[in-house]
C-alpha cells in the first residue's frame, strides 16, 4: 500500500514537474537570451487557462476549446511583447521587475472584471477522466498521464528546436551577440518576439492543463510563477536542460514533500498539528533546495556555456 | 557645540524635503482633530511605518545598488518578534522592539552572508527565496495562527499610555525622524560614500583596499533592522499580526514606493510612501465617480500607471520636481 502511494505521489511530482517546465521554458528563454526578468510570465498561464475554460465551454468541446486557445495564447505573448516589453530589455533588472509587477497588477484585474473573482471550473471529458494502471492494482487519472506524455513532447520540441535548427542556431547567435546577429542580416528583433510568444505559448498550455485539476481563478499564475523562478535559477538561467532537469526535481519534492512530511511530523506532534505544518514546511522545502544551490553553485547547476 | 549645530545643519541640508515631509505629519493630527477625520491618522501611521520600511530598503536597494526582493521578511520577522513575545504574556513595548532590532540583525546577517555572495538577477532570487522560506514559515506556525495571523493585545510602552490616542502617532513618528537621522548621518559618513562607490564600481573600491562584501554586509543589516522596526511597531499599530504582511507582493511595494519617490534619495521612500497610499485611497473613489461598478477594480488603472513610472518617469518624483525646478530658473528653455 504505502509503496504504491509513493508511486503515485511521484508520478503526481512528475506531472507537477513536466508543467512547472512548460512554463519555465519560456522564462529561462526570455532571461537568458533577453536579460529580461518577466514577472509577467504567470500571468500567460491564467490567460492559457481561462482562454481554455471559456472557449471549451463556448464550443462545447475540450479539445476544440485547447486547439482555439493555443492561437490564442501566441497571439497574446505577441502582442505583449510588441506593445511593452520590448520598451524594457534595455533597463535594467529592478524596472523589470516593477514593470512586469505592474503588468500582473493589471491582469489580474482585467479577469477579475471580465469573469468575476471566484473559480472557473471545468469538466474533462470522458475520455480524459478514466483511469488507467501503471501499476497493476491502482488507478491513476488518465488526464495526469497525457500531461505528463505532452510534457516530455514538448521539451523534447524545444529542445530539438533550440539545438538542432537553423532558427534555434540564430536565437543562440542573438542571445551572444544580438549587433552581430542583426548585421549577418538576421531580424532579431521579430525574432526574440516569435520567441516570447512561443515562451507565452507553452506557459499558457501548461495553464490550458493545469485548469481542470486546479481552479481556475484570477491571480492563479503568480505561485507558479515564482515556482518556476526557482526552477530556472536551480537550472541555471538559459538553460532550458537545466530548466527541465531542476522543475522534475522541484515537482517530485514539492510534492513528495506534502505528503511525507506530515507522515513525518506525526511522529512528534499530534495530527492536527502536523497536518497543518506539513503542507506549509513542505513549500519551504523547494525554497531551502534552491537557496543550499545558489550557496554552493551561485550561478545555478547547468549555467549554459559561453 | 558650534561643530555639533553645523553638523546638524549641514544633515537638515541635506535631505530638506525628508524633514518637510516629516514636520508635516507632525502637524497632521492638529489638522484631523479639527477637522474631525481621526481616519487620517490611521492611513498616515501606515504611510510612516511602510515609509520608514522603504527608507531601510532604499539604503540597500538605493545607495548599495542591490536589489533586494526580499525585505518584506524582516517586516514580518519584526511584527511576528513582538507579536510572540506578546503571546507569551511579555506585552512590554521597548523589550518588543529591542527583540525584533536584534532577531532582524541576526536574520539580516545570515540571509545577507549567503545572499550576496550572488549578484544580479541571483540576488533578487534568493532573497525572494528567503523571504518565501519565512512566509511559509510563519504560515505553517499553527500556534501563532498559521495562515489566518493572530490578534494580539496592546503593547505596553512604559511611560507611554497608549490609550491615549496620539501617544502611538507620535512614537511612530519619533521612530521615522530617528531613522531619517541614522540614514543622513550614514548616507554622508565614510561608510555612506564607500556604499555608493561600491554600487557604481566595486573593483575600483577593492583595488583601494577596501573590502565591498563587509560593506554591503553591514547595509544589508542595518536595512534588515529597520524594517524590523517597522514591522515590530506594525503589530503594536494594528493589534494584528498575519504571514499577510510579509507577502511577496508586500516586496513589491517596497519597491515600488522607492522607484516612485526616487531610487537612492533620503527624502524619495517617504514621498513615494505617501503618493502610494494616496493613490491607494483616492484612485477607487475617483474611478467610482466615473464608473461607480468598477471602483473596486482600481488596480486595473494603478498597474498601468506603476509601467507608466517606469517607463517615463526616470528618478522618480523628485527626479521630476528637479527636472521641474531647474526649468523654471532657467526660465522655460531647455
């Protein structure tokens, strides 16, 4: 019994995980290439996720509603960038960080008005939300397996995209020297754009995921958000190997965590204390990980090269 | 005597707009009482305390060039000092503060010992994520209220009965003058000038000889304490304290009460401190008086605004009252 809930549980750290680095791809991207430090990145996530709640309810067809919402999503980083970020690359980080602050501020607020402050809630359809058997004798959602499998696809995308095509070869040239990427007649500038918007993409398919196991409710970016900053710092900014390999460990233990710690603390103190500690101790331990890196490896675990 | 007076001046010199600002709240409850809006008093005491939190900040964040994004932590570390040492029956006030000046030195030296040995985007992370660390923390302290905070009862300051409405006004206030104070004396002292030359060249101050990491060590401290102090005199303000106050978000603030008043100025936290919450009070009644449905939704005009302010308004407010006023001595040409 107790085996077979760990194994859940780390599959549920996996599935945590491959979403964390939907949406850190795009971020260590972004920062490592632009030197920019989006706060605003989370605010992708909620836009991916209502985007799919209210064109699945509109269409009447899950998947239908995904399909629409990806486009839109694009469309939405696209914009961003060409309205107000591309304004701040050439200041410095703190500005940044307040403009995007300001940037989530709006938002947040902007949904709140157009779908009201409480949940959005979404149903999976029938044929996401059975069961299936890893491991003989204990059902595990169907719905987490797909995130999961579409996870890996799409690391295993942008990995083959950042490595291994001419695009990928010219944003690696813009990202060490952008005045001589533009002069070989590059236009660098659209491109770091189709790039943002990508990175908006993914973060908004993790949010399209994330809706139908979590709420869906305005301000629902922001924890992953600063999750994900610790994902890309553990991995080392740029990097997205270092980004896939740091949000899997960050998943596992953030939810291994959950669950073992109050185990844990029932060992000294009585349930109803432990069972409220432990979740909270649990999301300090992520945040003890990354600080116990960045004392030992101040520029993460996979700075990239050069 | 005569050096001590020139000094003095020479401090009131140097800031004039921080002792303007700071005069005025002394004269502000004369004018609430008159005008019957005690309410006044209340939104002021909070602009001083996250007024002086700024300042603290802005020593670090300002003069020191390090972004900090964590400092919302000593806020908390110093309200949740006396707010324990409440809980355990200890309700006197001078003990509370001095608890919460010495856990935020302690916290401030060993979170700044491992923070600044990164630098840039680094250091804004791990102080975040220290500050998350705590944030959790607290909220995971299910006998100090967890997530929901606890009420506590008034602190005693000896010698000052705070049931007498004004008295904690105006210890706030005392305590906002004495950080203007230790700010100028540090900002133009040897340590000051070091600070700031560390921020716009740290291999030219090592080349001398100095060692930056010591100097930016004992900022980082001295702000950590400040804020501290802050925090310790918020809880005997609301008679509350939650993990609330330490929020991530609350970092921002700080930020962003500095970046509106002017980065690395004396007077600039202050100012910013008092639009902010100015803004805060106003902008939902000006937005009900146009759009009465929307009055609640006044973040959707304010996070423009913050982008607005850094887009345009480089140096803050007071960059632009000197921008102002050296237009108008050089009478309207640029």
């Amino acid at each position: 019994m107790a085996a077979t809930l760990l194994l859940e549980q780390a599959f549920n750290g996996l599935q945590a995980g491959v979403t964390l680095f939907l949406i850190a791809a795009g971020l260590t991207l972004v920062l490592g290439i632009m030197d920019f430090v989006n706060l605003a990145h989370g605010v992708q996530v909620m836009i991916g996720a209502y985007a799919a709640t209210f064109l699945a309810a509109l269409t009447g067809n899950f998947f239908l509603g995904i399909a629409l919402a990806i486009p839109f999503t694009f469309a939405s980083g696209y914009l961003l960038e060409w309205l107000i970020i591309r304004h701040l690359y050439r200041r410095d980080h703190m500005e940044q960080v307040l403009a995007t602050f300001g940037l989530i501020l709006f938002f947040n607020e902007l949904i709140r008005i157009g779908f009201g402050p409480a949940s959005l809630f979404s149903n999976l359809p029938p044929s996401l939300s059975g069961f299936v058997e890893i491991v003989p004798g204990s059902p595990y959602p169907v719905f987490r397996v797909v995130i999961i499998g579409v996870g890996f696809l799409c690391a295993l995308a942008i990995h083959l995209l950042v490595a291994h095509t001419k695009i990928g070869a010219m944003v690696r040239a813009g990202a060490s020297n952008p005045d001589m990427t533009a002069a070989l007649g590059v236009n660098i500038k659209m491109l770091f754009r189709l790039l943002f918007a990508t990175g908006a993409t993914c973060a908004g398919l993790a949010g399209m995921m994330l809706g139908p196991l979590t709420s869906v409710e305005p301000g629902m970016g922001e924890p992953l958000l600063i999750l994900s900053l610790v994902v890309i710092i553990i991995g080392g900014i740029g990097s997205v190997r270092g980004a896939f390999i740091a949000a899997v460990m960050i998943g596992i233990v953030d939810t291994m965590g959950r669950v073992l710690l109050p185990v844990l603390l029932r060992g000294f103190m009585d349930q109803a204390a432990a069972d409220g500690a432990g979740p909270a101790l649990a999301s300090m331990l992520v945040y003890i990980l990354m600080a116990v890196i960045l004392v030992v490896k101040p520029t993460g675990l996979f700075p990239p090269k050069g | 005597m005569q050096g001590a007076k020139d000094y003095l001046r020479q401090l009131a010199v140097s800031a004039p707009g921080l002792w303007v600002l700071i005069a005025g709240f002394m004269v502000l409850p004369v004018y609430t009482s008159f005008a019957d809006l005690p309410f006044w008093n209340d939104i002021a005491m909070r602009i001083m305390l996250l007024g002086m939190a700024s300042m603290g900040l802005n020593l670090v964040l300002g003069f020191g060039g390090m972004v900090s994004f964590g400092h919302a932590a000593f806020i908390g570390i110093g309200a949740y000092c006396a707010g324990i040492a409440n809980y355990y029956g200890m309700d006197n006030g001078w003990l509370q503060l001095a608890m919460a000046l010495c856990v935020c030195a302690a916290s401030g030296f060993v979170i700044g010992y491992l923070s600044l040995r990164t630098a840039g985007i680094y250091f804004i992370m791990i102080t975040l994520a220290f500050a998350q660390m705590l944030y959790f923390l607290f909220v995971s302290l299910e006998k100090f209220g967890g997530d929901d905070g606890m009420a506590t009862d008034r602190s005693d300051f000896i010698l000052i009965d705070l049931y007498e409405p004004l008295r904690l006004y105006y210890l706030i206030l005392c305590a906002l003058v004495i950080t203007g104070i230790i700010l100028s004396v540090l900002v133009r002292s040897r340590f000051g000038v070091t600070l700031q030359a560390i921020k716009s060249n740290p291999s030219r101050v090592e080349a001398m000889g100095l060692v930056p990491f010591k100097f930016k060590m004992t900022a980082y401290v001295i702000s950590a304490m400040i804020c501290g102090m802050a925090g310790a005199l918020f809880t005997s303000w609301q008679e509350y304290v939650s993990p609330d106050i330490m929020h991530w978000t609350r970092s921002g603030e700080l930020m962003i009460i500095i970046v509106l008043g002017g980065l690395g100025t004396l007077t600039g936290p202050l100012l910013g401190a008092i639009c902010f919450f100015l803004l805060e009070e106003f902008l939902p009644e000006i937005i009900a008086w146009i759009a009465p449905d929307y009055a609640e939704n006044w973040m959707i005009i304010f996070g423009p605004v913050l982008i607005a302010i850094v887009l345009f308004a480089r140096g803050g407010l007071l960059g632009a009252c000197s921008r102002l006023s050296a237009l108008a001595r050089s009478g309207g040409r640029l």
